[in-house]
C-alpha cells in the first residue's frame, strides 16, 4: 500500500521566507502617496498602533495623530478600570519577571469603568485625534455606544480569533450588522487569518479587518493552543476575499495585517500581500512616549485561566517621530518606517497603496542569508 496522509498541508509563508519583485518602472519616492481609507476616515500613513496598555495611551494616541497616522485605544484596558493608571503602569515594570503574568491576572481583575473609558475617549478628542477604541466581542454591545457617544470616532473589535458565526451560551450575541446601524462609525473585526471568515466578516458590512492570529512579539498563542497562519499567506488570503467582495459588491473594505511586523520590509511585504495598511505594536512600545516604558505584553496576557502572552522588555529605541519618519542611524530596518514604505513603492513603480497591491512578490527562502556571511557573524 502506498503512503497515506490523514490531512493533506498546505504550505505557508512569513515574512522572512518572500521577497518583493522590482517594477518594471520606477519612481521617486517623493511622488509617492501613503494615504491610507478606513471607512469614510482618512490618515495621510497607513500605520496603525494597536491597542495594547504598554504601547497606547490617550497622550501617545494623540502624538501619533500628529504624526499622520492612527493609535487604537484598549477599552478594557487599565486606563478603563484606574483612576491612576499610570502609578499601575508603573507596578507593572517593576515587577519581577517571574511573577509578572500573575500580577497582571491580579490588576486586570479590576472591573472596567464606563466613566473612566468615556474619560481617556474624551481626553484624546481633546487633542484634537481620531480616537479608536478597542473591546472583546462580549463587551462591545454594551460599551461601543458610550465610547461614540463620549466621540469615538471608530469602534475596534478585537480577539484572538473573530468569526462572523461565534457560537455562545448566550441568548443573541453580537451582530455586526446591528452593531453598525446602531452606532454609525466605522467598525474594524479582528483578528482573523482566512479567506472565508474574512468574506463573511465583510459581508456584516464592517469597514476594516485585522489580519493575524498569534504573531506578536508578546503573544504565546501559537505556543498554547498552536492557532495561527504565518502573516503573509493570511495577508494574501484575506486581500483576495476583500477583492471579491469588492467586485461582487463595490464597497472597498480594508485590510490591516495586525502583528509579527518588525521592520519597513515587513510592511511593504505586507501592502504588497494586499494590506492596506499595518497594525504595529512591539515597535512602538519602543517609542519613547509608549507609556511601558520599554516593555510591553499581550491583551491576552491577563487571561484568569490561559493567559497567551508574556511581558517582554524591549527597550528604547527612539521617539515615535524616529521610528515612523527618522532620522535613524540604525541600518536594521527598525526605524524611519515612512520612508522605508515610500522607497519600496518608488523600487516598485507604486504611486499608491493600491497601486503597491499589484507589484510581484516571489518566495525566497535564502532573501535574509544569500551574501550575508560577514552580518550574520561568519
């Protein structure tokens, strides 16, 4: 008998194992335009912050505005459930790394406060940014109409792994459809990793989706429960249901690959998968005005039973302003990220982000070793 497979793998790729194709025709980075549409909002950079307490605060969402693009809020975060937050932040750092994840579990037990989420809502409306705020699927029903009313500009829907079909003991849970009629601003769904989720995601009428299940650099999801597609291959299957969905129906959604993006090639790899823009966290965890202070950890992290993330140090690396727009002395791809995206679409022949959809991408295994014996300390 010959060799049979209970299942047959396909196979997937990262970011590490493609390369980006140069255009036929090329173009000064100057002319290019990075303008990124969510809904009927618009951010001159398609880069995004994502709602984790380490990285995002009403101050640093307000900074990233400035800077063109968009900072998400954790609804349900510690700025939700403190009065000082800030002080809790501070325990968090100082705490020793071997007892790290059972504080967290200990802080976050604190109940959210509508006040206080309706507050930092507030607080960053005042600066004069478009405020995101993030919310689990279970909470959103109930908290997404406070934070608009309080002028949330965009409702984030946020977990692990989000289906259009969620099954729950509950009588009626969170209809998307409804939920959008109800509060009327654009409505991101995350996270998820497959074309038909995707499609069915788009077809409740949300405005965005986010790409990526266990990617991030403070996430332990693929090690727990060992969920997760590698970014590229879920990038490219979720753009591909965005573009039916778009011939079938003429309403544009965006796609926003969420996690495991650590340098400039990681997002023009990402943009040319078919994101229209990135969602980064880690990395700017690193800015100097991240309240973590040079560390950040998982919203999943608290988890009272499994918790899927570690609190990870990752230093200081620069001001927000370094990291997106330099100047940068770091020849590693971590800083100026704005030009980096700008160069790649000039290589590219890209005006556009859309435009950067139709360059061709190639798998290449050897892309981060083929001549770099001396870098890689041979």
């Amino acid at each position: 008998m010959g060799r049979r497979l209970f299942k047959e793998l396909e196979r997937s790729y990262g970011f590490d194992e493609v390369a980006i194709v140069p255009g036929q025709v090329t173009i000064n980075p100057e002319l290019t335009s990075t303008k990124m549409t969510i809904g009927d909002l618009e951010f001159e950079i398609p880069i995004m912050a994502s709602a984790m307490d380490g990285a995002v605060s009403p101050r640093f969402a307000a900074r990233m505005h400035e800077l063109g693009g968009l900072a998400v809020l954790n609804g349900e975060g510690l700025y939700s459930r403190y009065d000082d937050p800030y002080s809790v932040l501070e325990d968090i750092i100082a705490t020793p790394q071997a007892e790290v994840t059972e504080f967290l579990q200990q802080v976050y037990s604190e109940p959210v406060k509508d006040h206080l989420m309706a507050a930092q809502v507030q607080e960053i409306k005042n600066s004069g940014a478009t405020c995101a705020i993030s919310f689990t699927p279970q909470s959103t029903k109930r908290m997404s109409p406070i934070a608009v009313e309080a002028g949330a500009d965009m409702i984030v829907v946020q977990s692990t792994v989000t289906t259009a079909r969620h099954m729950s003991n509950s009588y009626r849970g969170l209809i998307f459809s409804e939920l959008i009629e109800s509060i009327k601003v654009p409505v991101m769904v995350g996270n998820c990793v497959t074309y038909d989720v995707a499609l069915e995601l788009m077809e409740t009428g949300i405005d965005g989706v986010l790409v990526g299940v266990g990617p991030g650099a403070a996430c332990t999801t693929r090690e727990v429960v060992g969920v997760g597609v590698p970014q590229v291959t879920a990038t490219l299957e979720c753009a591909a249901a965005r573009e039916d969905y778009y011939k079938s129906t003429g309403r544009y959604v965006a796609v926003i690959t969420d996690g495991g993006i650590r340098t400039g090639g990681d997002i023009c790899k990402s943009i040319v998968s078919g994101a229209d823009g990135v969602m980064l966290g880690t990395p700017f965890a690193q800015a100097e005005e991240a309240p973590g202070r040079g560390y950040n950890w998982g919203m999943a992290n608290p988890h009272p039973e499994l918790p899927r993330g570690t609190r990870v140090k990752v230093g200081t690396k620069g001001s927000l302003g370094q990291i997106l727009y330099g100047p940068t002395s770091v020849t590693d791809g971590t800083q100026n990220f704005v030009a980096a995206l700008k160069v790649g679409m000039g290589m590219c022949g890209a005006y556009s982000i859309r435009d950067l959809h139709q360059a061709e991408m190639i798998i290449a295994p050897a892309m981060k070793t083929e001549g770099k014996f001396l870098q890689l300390g041979g």
